[in-house]
C-alpha cells in the first residue's frame, strides 16, 4: 500500500544532477527540468476523474522539487492545440511526442482501473525524452480521496529514477575521460536501478571493449538489442567485437541487421564491408557488397569493392586449404567460386573504366585465371589489360608466367624480356628470365642474363646452382651420360662468384665428369687414347683435389678411393705411352 517518507532526500539527490556537464544534465536550479505529466487514462471505462485529480496532485507535488518543474496544465493544453489535439487524446505516446517537440525533458505517465475502493495505477513510467530510455514503476494501490497519498509514493520511486539518471551521467562522464573502472560502476549501477537504461548499457559494452574484455562487451550487446532491435551503434560494435573473437558468422549477422535499416545507403554499405575484409573476413564483405549489387546493380563502386573482396577470400580459403592439406594449390571448389566471382567483377569495371581501372585489379584477373588453370583466358585478358597499360611491367609479368603455364615458353621468355625496357629493376627480373631460358636448354643464352641478375643483387650461388642442377639433370642422371655437354655447362656454372662449399661441390663434379669421360674414351688402351685421356686424368686428379671438401662432408663419397683409381689410370695411360715410344 501506500507509505509515507519526507522527500528532502529526493530532493538533494535532485540537485546532485546538476553537478553534471553532460547534455542530459545542463540544467540548473533557475532552469530545471520540465516533466510533462498528462491527465491518466482509464484502461476500461473507469471514472476519469481519479485520473485527473492524481495528475494534478503529480503537477503539484513535482513542482515542489528545486530541480524538476512540471508543465502546467494550460500549457499543456496550449501545446496540443498546435496539433488540434485535446487532453483527452494525450496518452502516454502521444505525451512523448509533445515533449520532444516541446523540449520537454520528461514525461510521467500512467493509467489506471479499478473503482473508488481500489484504484490499480498500472504502466507508471518515467521517460526521458533525449534518450527515450523508459523506467518503470511498479504498481500503486489507491482509493478515494487518497490521490495525493498515491502522488507522494509514485514521486518517492522518481528517486530511484534520478539517481539511475544521476549514475547514468557519471557512467557516460567517466567513460568520456577514459576512467574506465569508474565508468563501469556506475554503468552497473545505473543498470541495477533500470535495466532499460540502453544508454549505460552501450556505454558499459564500449568501456568493457576498451578494455579488450570483449566476450563480456558482447553479451552486453546481445541485451541491449534484445530491448532496442535497431540500435544502430550496438549493431556495429557487435560486428566488431565479433570479428576480433573469430566469429564470422555472428559478425556477418550484425552488419546484416545493421544494413537491413538502410539497405540502399551505398557509403555505409562499402564502409562496413571494407571493415570486415579489414578485419580479416573479406569473405563476409563479400556478401555485404552482393547485397548491395542487387539493391543498385549499376553502383561500379560495388563492383569494384566485390572483385576485391571476392579475391582476396580465394586467396585466404586457398592458403587455408594448402595448409590443411599440407600441399596442394589449394584451388577447392570455394576458391573457384570466389575468384570466378573476382573475375566477373572486375571484368565489369574493366568494361567501365579501360585505363582507370586500377592495375592491381586488373592483374587479379589474370592471377585468378592463371589459379583456375583457365591459361588461355588469361592470356586473352592479359593482353586486353596490356593494350590499355603499355607501361605496366607487372600485367607483362603475369602474362608471362600464363604464357609459359600454357606451354609456350618461348613466347614465355619474349614476354618476359620485354619488361626490361619497361623496367629493368623488376624484381628477379633477369634470374626469372635465366632460369626460364635454361628450362629450353638456352644456356649458354642464359649467363649473360643471370650475370645481370646478380649485379642486381641475386646470389651468385643460385645463378651457378640453375646451371649445375640443369646440366647434372639433363646429362649425367639419365642412362645415356653426355660428359662433355656437362664439362662445358658445368665451367659455366664455375664462372659465376660462388660460396666455397658450392665452389668445391662444383669442382668435385667437374673432375668426376672429367674422369668419366676419360674411362670411355680409353676404352680402346691405344697410344692415341693415352696421348687424349692422360691430360684428362690429370685434370680430374687436380680437381679432385679442390673438390675434396665437398667429398669429406658428404657421406659416400671416398675421396681416397676417386685419387687413388684416377692416379692408376694415369699410370696405365704413361705405360701405354712409354711402351708405344719404346717400340
């Protein structure tokens, strides 16, 4: 029932608020704030007179506050004249409404049923009209004659409700000089008093995020949209914060709701997808710029900002892929789907812009091609994006390396070539070109290119490693041995500055080209066979003897036993030739 307490402490919580600097708080005790109370209506058909009295008791006992007065009743009904409206029709909506227009900084409202002997005042609420945040009240019993007795209970819950104000400043205050810990206490306790208070409870999920405390942040959230469905802000922090912890999907489902309210606000819709391919989901700012294109499919920003998207999922889920797999290119079936989806974006730009467009994009189309294995289309597309940038080295590089995938090395390496007339600081430039040239065994073509390579600062080592690994490939692993092809590249390979472990590698397998040759050529163990072949061994013997450190660290290489069987072909060679000079 109805109890009884003095208001003074209600009233020096009132003018605590004013201590405030925030906008909910600028008012003072010459100005204080207006509280629009509207005659209370009768849920059924109920006596309206106890609906009007207990607003004029309301009226009364506010303006006795220092800090709250209530707008009198003519002005009220003056108000509503504007909007040929009476008391009659100002519920508690229509009241909301007038005090926004009125500036009216809150409004009480309730309504009622019941007779004289029980009056049941039901849905008391204190709005504040900035916020629109709603506390409620519990129900109050009345009856007759007692309508200032309800008055003073229903005044007494106003004190939770300005000291939920009061801590709901100091929440905001506080977050706002990034006292984080005492924003957060005043935040719970401004929740505590209202757990309507949308405001705290953004201001604690945005405190509790500042703190990287970001699984409580998006609980928080979850609330706060419980109650309000289309707080824009919370949608936006939800997505981020489910972002940071690796919640894709859930983020997605935020910056969804969050467009859902203006779906053809195209700054807004790439602004978000960006933030999300930012924030590592370029897969979820793929389907936010989808959304988009089928809202304004002749918006070319979304086109562009979906080829971008698009690629940079595949080559996220193709990495992914390569390492679940241990290997692989990575190309699954969602890749193909995303860089289809790149290509046909960016195909739509390229159709719009020409030479605009940016090279980069244009370079992704023939990168996403040359992943597909689609060769030939990104041949084709690779010249068009040529035709437009002359000057592009890295679109004549990409071609490049679709020409040579689809088995046309040598137009491979007339592409590539033609970079250095563009620039000839290209990146690995004159070591890509080498290294194609020896693959169709243009060697000797390719030293002069691997000597520009490493003036330009490639290893000498890897240069001399290209030559060696073609030339041991290519004529001493197959059954049929070319010694003499491989003496010639091998002293190409020689050529080049290289480490001393390559240098002695090097020379360990020049002498034993050089010693397997001389074997076969003296076969036939005749004075012309010994006259060739004894220079040879000697040769090996020599070179043996620089490649020893290359044979004493790998194992199954005898160094001792490579001397001792060229030492007894020398031998054998000088008899030949000693008993041939005897005769």
């Amino acid at each position: 029932m109805i109890g009884r307490r003095p208001l003074g402490v209600l009233i020096a919580v009132l003018s605590a608020l004013t201590l405030s600097t925030t906008l909910q708080a600028q008012q003072t005790v010459s100005s204080r704030y207006r509280v629009l109370i509207p005659d209370f209506q009768p849920i059924n058909e109920e006596d309206d007179d106890f609906g009007k009295d207990l607003a004029d008791e309301l009226r009364d006992k506010i303006d006795e506050m220092l800090t709250h007065s209530a707008v009198d009743e003519d002005d009220i009904k003056d108000a509503l004249k504007q909007f040929d409206r009476d008391m009659e029709d100002l519920n508690c909506i229509l009241a909301r409404q007038l005090a926004q227009q009125a500036n009216y900084q809150v409004v009480l409202c309730a309504r009622y049923s019941g007779n004289e002997d029980a009056w049941q005042i039901q849905n008391i609420r204190f709005v504040d009209s900035a916020t629109g945040e709603v506390f409620d009240v519990d129900p109050v019993v009345s009856a007759k004659d007692m309508e200032e007795e309800a008055a003073v209970e229903i005044v007494r819950s106003f004190e939770l409700f300005v000291e939920q104000t009061r801590v709901a400043i100091f929440c905001g205050d506080y977050a706002a000089s990034q006292q984080w810990e005492s924003s957060l206490e005043n935040c719970d306790r401004a929740l505590e008093l209202n757990p309507n208070a949308n405001t705290s409870r953004y201001t604690r999920a945005s405190v509790l995020r500042q703190l990287d405390r970001f699984p409580e942040s998006l609980e928080e959230i979850d609330r706060l949209l419980l109650q309000d469905p289309y707080h824009e802000n919370a949608m936006l922090l939800g997505g981020y914060l489910a972002i940071n912890l690796e919640q894709q999907d859930r983020a997605r489902s935020y910056y969804g709701r969050y467009l859902e309210l203006d779906p053809t606000n195209a700054s807004v819709r790439m602004t978000v997808a960006y933030d999300l391919a930012q924030e590592g989901d370029p897969i979820g700012g793929v389907a936010i710029i989808e959304a988009g294109v089928a809202v304004d499919p002749e918006n070319l920003d979304f086109y562009e900002q979906l080829g971008n998207f698009a690629f940079a999922g595949a080559e996220q889920v193709r990495r992914t892929a390569i390492e679940a797999a241990g290997g692989g290119d990575g190309v699954t079936p969602a890749v193909s789907e995303l860089y289809g989806k790149a290509i046909a974006a960016y195909e739509r730009v390229f159709l719009e812009k020409g030479p605009e467009m940016l090279v980069s994009q244009l370079r992704n189309v023939a990168a996403a091609h040359v992943q597909l294995e689609s060769y030939a289309d990104a041949i084709e597309f690779a010249e068009r994006a040529i035709e437009s940038h002359p000057e592009e080295a890295s679109l004549r590089a990409i071609y490049a390396e679709a020409l040579k995938q689809s088995g046309r090395t040598d137009d491979a390496i007339a592409a590539l070539a033609a970079i250095e007339e563009i620039n000839p600081d290209w990146p690995n430039l004159y070591l890509r070109l080498g290294s194609w040239m020896i693959e169709v065994s243009l060697v000797e073509e390719a030293v002069p290119v691997l000597q520009k390579a490493v003036a330009s600062g490639s290893s000498p080592d890897q240069a001399g490693t290209m030559i060696f690994n073609h030339a041991y490939v290519s004529y001493v692993q197959p059954t049929e041995k070319n010694w003499l092809r491989f003496n010639t590249l091998i002293v190409l390979a020689k050529d080049f500055e290289v480490s001393q472990n390559l240098r002695e590698q090097f020379e360990f397998y020049h002498a034993y080209s050089v010693f397997n040759n001389a074997i076969a050529l003296q076969l036939e163990e005749t004075p012309e066979t010994a006259n060739r072949t004894l220079p040879m061994f000697q040769q090996a013997v020599a070179l043996f003897q620089l490649g020893k450190g290359h044979a004493d660290r790998t194992a199954g290489l005898e160094f001792q036993q490579y001397m001792e069987n060229a030492t007894l072909y020398i031998e054998i060679q000088e008899a030949i030739i000693e008993q041939a000079n005897r005769q």
